[in-house]
C-alpha cells in the first residue's frame, strides 16, 4: 500500500481506517472482543494505515478510548480525523449536537478521549430534518455560518487542524467554501449510490480530499450492497479478487482525491480492505461496473 494523497496538508496512505465498528452493537457501548478490537487498530498501523476516523461519540468515548490504548503514544504520521455535530441519548439513539457550543464540546471531548492537545482535522456533520438522527428542536436548526465560525475560532486557537463537512450538499459545500478552507468532504457515496456525484464532482476540481462513507453500503438498514451486484461479482472472479476489493477499488479509480475509510473489527477483514489498494481494474472491468 505506496499510493498516497494529501490531507490536512499530511500524505496519507489512500486507504486508511474508519473506527465506526469498533464498539459494540449499534456503534454503542463496548466492544463485544476487547482484544480483538485492539489488534484490528495495531494490525493497521502496521501495514501502514495513517490516517484514522473516528468520533467521541462512538460508543461514546469506545472508539477513542481504544485508539489512545492501543496506539499512544501515537505514530508521528498518523492523521487523526474526528467529527461532531452529533449525540447519543441513554438508549443509544442518535441526536443533534449542531449549536456553536455543543460543536465546541464536542472537539473539547476528542481531545480529552483521544488525550491529545490537537486534532488534524474535525468534520462538521451536519444534520436536518431530512437527516436520520436529526434533533427537531428548532435549536438544532444552526445556520452553517455560525458553525464554521466556531469551527474557525478552535482553528486559531490550536485546537484543530483542519475543518472538514460532511453530509452536506453542492451547495453547503460552496457555502463552507466561500467561508473558510475545507481539509475535507464525508458523504455516502459508492459504486450503486451515487447521489452525491455533483459534491463528489466539486471536489475533484477543487482538489478537496473526499472520503465516502459506507463505501459498500452496508450499514445501518442501506438496502444497497455494493457486494451483491451482479457485475462486482463478475469482475471479482474474472480478477481473482474479492468483491469487496472491487467495490474499494472502484471508488479509488474515480479519482486521485479519493480516501477510504472502510472500518471493521475483524483483523481478516481490515487485510481484505487494505489489499484493495493493490487491485487494478482495468478498461473492461470499468466499463463492466459502469
């Protein structure tokens, strides 16, 4: 794994780690194996993943508690990439954290968790009432101005890197561009859901990383398995690689400014995953996938 792109102004190696799965059921509570989640993020830094994403409110505090255990003191090259705008309530249900202060918390939390003074780079998520785990009390409904202002003053102060969004529009993306400079752009984005192709687009040419989430589409109730598409399958044989490997693979040849973050607490998976960073499809395998 050699191919690297630039994030927060850092190379990073183009396939790096999501920590999303590393807490229990529902990204909520402990993990079930302990162990094994520690060995999926050692396992990782040691074929060279540096650039790792992951949010105080996995678990909360489980994905962060077991990054700082099983990698601190931390890799000089490791990127550390965090995200808020987000809750969990007692249940485990997903709720805003949208207001200035509530974004200012939430950093304050990733620091405190991840036991570090910085962050490379923090992702506003944004949410509405279209949004699963959108809160609609009128207080969660925060202009993005005021977010970045916030997201900017924590900037200054060294407390961040870099400000990234996600779940955002084509049109919030030039909003936050007209403000301040984005490190980076989090959407669902894959090779049978590409709904977000006009950010996707803008971030190519504006030269913006882009890191899709559910890269397969197979989390949290997405119908869309990328996986079980008859042409992935196809390909998959024809090249003797997986058809999650194709599915990666696709979306790295989309774009040089393309990052992945495909998470897992399987040590077998995470290889899978990182060896898709050495399949190549060529001009029939990318025209058979469309």
């Amino acid at each position: 794994m050699t191919e690297t792109a630039t994030l927060v102004g850092r190379p990073v190696h183009r396939i790096g780690f999501g920590a999303m799965q590393l807490p229990g059921k529902g990204v909520f509570g402990p993990p079930r194996d302990r162990d094994a989640a520690l060995a999926v993020l050692r396992r990782a830094i040691e074929l060279g993943v540096n650039h790792i994403d992951t949010a105080q409110y996995y678990g909360p505090d489980v994905s962060n508690e077991l990054i700082h255990a099983a990698l601190h003191p931390y890799p000089d090259d490791l990127v550390l990439v965090t995200k808020v705008g987000g809750d969990r309530d007692d249940k485990g249900g997903w709720i805003g954290a949208q207001r200035p202060e509530q974004l200012r918390a939430g950093v304050e939390a990733n620091l405190r968790s991840l036991q570090i003074e910085r962050i490379d780079a923090v992702n506003l998520r944004r949410m509405d009432e279209h949004t699963e785990g959108a809160d609609e009390s009128n207080d969660q409904h925060v202009p993005l101005a005021d977010q970045l202002a916030e997201l900017v003053a924590l900037r200054d102060e060294g407390k961040i890197g870099g400000i990234g969004l996600s779940t955002v529009d084509v049109d919030q993306l030039r909003e936050g561009l007209d403000y301040t400079d984005i490190v980076c752009v989090q959407n669902a984005y894959n090779l049978r859901q590409r709904d977000d192709q006009p950010v996707f687009d803008l971030c190519r040419e504006r030269g913006i990383p882009y890191v899709p989430y559910f890269p397969l589409g197979s989390a949290f109730g997405v119908s869309v398995h990328v996986t079980q598409d008859d042409a992935v399958k196809s390909v998959a044989q024809r090249l003797g690689v997986t058809a999650t490997q194709v599915g990666l693979a696709w979306l790295l040849a989309q774009s040089d400014n393309v990052l992945l973050i495909p998470g897992t607490s399987s040590v077998e998976h995470l290889e899978e995953n990182l060896g898709a960073g050495d399949v190549t499809l060529d001009d029939e395998a990318l025209a058979e996938l469309g």
